[in-house]
C-alpha cells in the first residue's frame, strides 16, 4: 500500500476504530520523540513535547504504529507504555 491509497492528496485525516488519525501524526511523533530523547533538552520542553506526544498516542495505537515497531529508546518506551 502506498501513502496515497490511504490517505489521498486532498485527504487530511480518516478515522479508524473511532480515532481521528490526521496526516503527519507518526511523522510529528518522530520529531517529538528525537527532541524528546535528546540529552540536552530541558525539562520544560520535555513536558512540552509530552503533551503533544499523549495528544497522539491514540492515533498512533489505533494506526497500530506500536504493534509493528518498538521505540528502542528504553525511557520513551517506558514513557508510552504508562500513558
């Protein structure tokens, strides 16, 4: 399957099992979580990106992103399994 045969062009989000899942959601979270995981990010940013991460942790679930692949990064992982 490619991109486009799951969300066309002019397509921004689709719902799946209840879950409005928008274009960019694993993209925005792979962002969030590198600046997440980064060493020199303070403590006020971490809860920034923390807040837009748990924003997307029900698209990502119901995309079924962690059912596929594991976040190697053992706190980011920790992180998501709490929340």
């Amino acid at each position: 399957m490619r991109a486009e045969q799951l969300l066309p062009d002019h397509i921004n989000q689709t719902v799946i099992d209840g879950v409005t899942v928008r274009k960019g959601t694993v993209g925005a979270f792979l962002a969030n979580a590198r600046v997440w995981c980064d060493v020199a990010t303070s403590a006020s940013q971490r809860a920034a990106i923390e807040a837009d991460l748990l924003q997307a942790l029900p698209a990502l679930r119901a995309l079924g992103l962690f059912e596929v692949l594991d976040i190697r990064n053992a706190d980011l992982r920790a992180w998501v399994a709490a929340h």
